[in-house]
C-alpha cells in the first residue's frame, strides 16, 4: 500500500471513530430534553412553549405529540395563581382547591373532575420529566382563566374581581355529602342549577343572621351570588360566594324541619266551594321518603308561588300545569297518598308547554 493510501484509510479510520464517540457522548449526556417538543403548524418558533401567568414567566411547556395542544407545567400554574395542589403518588393524580373551586387531575386520563363533574379536553395529562403537564386549556376551561396563544408563547391571566351573578330560586335538592356540598333551585333533575358550596360560602336569613347549610331546607325561597361562570353540565353547576333565604321567621315557623317535594305536572284539580282544594300530581319524587304521584290539599296558608317568590293567584293551578309541590311526611296510605301543600311553585302554565 503506498503512503497516500495509507493516509486515506487513517483519516476514515479518525473519521469513524469521531463520530461513533460523539453518539456515545451523546447517549450518556442527561441534559438532552426527556421530551423531543414538536412545532405547531400556527407557531412561529421552534423549541418550547414559553408560558406567563398574570405577566410572570413561569416554567416552559411543551407541543404534544401531535404538535397542536400546548402542555403547560401545572405545579407551577397552580401556585401562579394562588391555588393549593395535593398530590397523590399513589394514583399519580392531583388535587386543587381554591375557595369554591375544586378539581382533580389524573395522569394520562382525558377526565378531569370539577366540584365533581368529569370534563373533558380532548388531551390528558401527561408526567415529563418528573413534571406533570396539562392541556393549556385546563386554565380557561377548568381554572375559568383567559388563555391566548401565540405561536410558541401562552399567556394565561385571571380576573382579580371575579364577575357575579345573583339569582333567586327555590331549593329542590341539597347535598351534603363530605367534603361536596351543594343546593340546587330553580328547577328539580335537569332543570335549574347547581350551586357548589364551600367554607367560605356564607348562610344569612332574610333578617340579616348568620345561618348554616344545615338550616336550610327544600321548599325555601333563596338568593343566591355565584360565579358567572357555569359549566356546561345539565344542571349546569357554578360556586356560589352568599346564600340568602328570603322566607320570612313566619313563614319558617310554619315548615317543618323534614319536607318532602315531588316535582311535575298537575293531572287533576279539585274544587270546593269555588276555590282549589285539592290538586294531583304526577312526576319525580324529590326525597327518597316521596311519592312520585300525591294529592295535595290547597289550604289557605298554603303559599303558592313562582321560582322568584312571587305570589301567583290559585287560579293557574290547572290541569297541566308543570309544579313542585313541598308538604308534610304526614300522608295518608292511600294510593295516592295525600297531604296538605306548605308550598306550590308553578313552574310552567299548561299554556305555555301547550305552545312550546
């Protein structure tokens, strides 16, 4: 072999050896990214998404896989926003809680629960890194916060003075399960909505005292402040900041402690003397102690009166008329039992189901 041959194969021998070093250089070097980020087709830069909450830059993110759905750190969203993290090693999932607001979150499952409602986002979180990151949707949709993204950059802001909506509505339903608690009005099963309590969720009467959940009852006419912000549930749920019972200490003195409700419509309707004395119902039981199907006296305390605690006049019980009637567990054992009205609320005339 003559020298020029000789220097050729050294310098491919040199060559091959670079190279087969530097890829084992680097398989050893840790610093490599866990996650190789992938560039959204709208984003104009090509390496992690930069993330700012209410104008500070918190850690990086990432593209998915797919490359169309940013994945923002959620330890690190959480305490930008003043919200209390737990984490569970034992089903790697975490568990957030601000005032009213309370939602659990689950590694690689499109499941996230709010005040015990599953949402879904079309992405599940994912564990990078030993860091686990969520859809930056989770902010608007879950942390009800206002999430733009540009390119490579996420900007997430919350609202300091959170918007409020005050409404009025009977109770049909109240839960006090644990650490859920919650009151529906304005409507039984589908209709109306769920006010999700927490312990800053304050009781008052319409007097002005200060009162507990556990003084409330179905049947009550109440005042609620809740959050703007529902979800899209049926009912749609929302946290609620103040509850205030708008039945006066007379009308309380004249309900019992346990109430009854079934919620439906009028099938019958008696008279005596030209006055209502008597109406049928048909429909869903609101306590598990109810019939679905009574027969309530209409007596002369017996208010009768709208979702806003507006009295209405006897004359538009009629058959069809859509009602929740709230009476006494003392009923007869016939079929179908009987009881005296404390409260009818008339939901919807039989005219206007008529027409719709």
């Amino acid at each position: 072999m003559n020298n020029n041959m000789k220097k050729v194969s050294a310098l491919m021998a040199l060559t091959m050896a670079l190279g087969g070093g530097a890829a084992y250089a680097a398989a050893l070097d840790n610093t490599q990214p866990v996650h190789q980020t992938s560039v959204s087709a709208n984003s104009n830069a090509a390496d992690a998404v930069n993330v700012s909450v209410n104008g500070a830059s918190i850690s990086d993110g990432y593209w998915n896989k797919d490359g169309k759905v940013a994945m923002i750190p959620l330890r690190d969203l959480t305490e930008a926003l003043g919200i209390e993290l737990k984490w569970n090693k034992e089903n790697k999932s975490a568990e957030l809680t601000r005032g009213v607001l309370w939602t659990q979150v689950t590694t690689s499952k499109d499941q996230y629960s709010v005040n015990k409602m599953l949402l879904t986002l079309g992405t599940a979180p994912e564990i990078t890194g030993g860091t686990l990151y969520v859809p930056a949707s989770f902010a608007e949709k879950v942390l009800h916060g206002q999430v733009n993204t540009t390119g490579n950059q996420v900007t997430i802001s919350s609202e300091e003075d959170v918007k409020t909506v005050t409404e009025r509505g009977v109770i049909t339903k109240i839960t006090n399960n644990g650490e859920y608690r919650s009151i529906q009005i304005g409507g039984a099963i589908m209709d109306g909505v769920v006010l999700n309590l927490s312990d800053e969720t304050k009781f008052t009467s319409v007097e002005g005292k200060e009162i507990a959940l556990t003084d409330l009852t179905i049947g009550m006419n109440v005042e609620a402040e809740h959050s703007q912000i529902t979800t899209r549930s049926l009912p749609p749920q929302t946290p609620t900041y103040k509850v205030t019972v708008l039945d006066d200490a007379a009308e309380s003195e004249t309900q019992l402690k346990e109430v009854l409700g079934t919620a439906g419509t009028i099938e019958n309707v008696t008279t005596a003397e030209g006055s209502i004395s008597q109406i049928e119902i048909t429909g869903t039981r609101l306590t598990e102690t109810a019939p679905d199907h009574v027969v309530l006296n209409i007596a002369k305390d017996t208010l009768l009166v709208n979702h806003e605690g507006e009295t209405v006049k006897a004359e538009e019980l009629t058959k069809g008329t859509k009602v929740i009637g709230f009476y006494s567990p003392m009923l007869t054992r016939s079929l179908p039992p009987i009881g005296t009205a404390w409260k009818v609320v008339v939901e919807a005339p039989a005219a206007e189901l008529e027409a719709n």
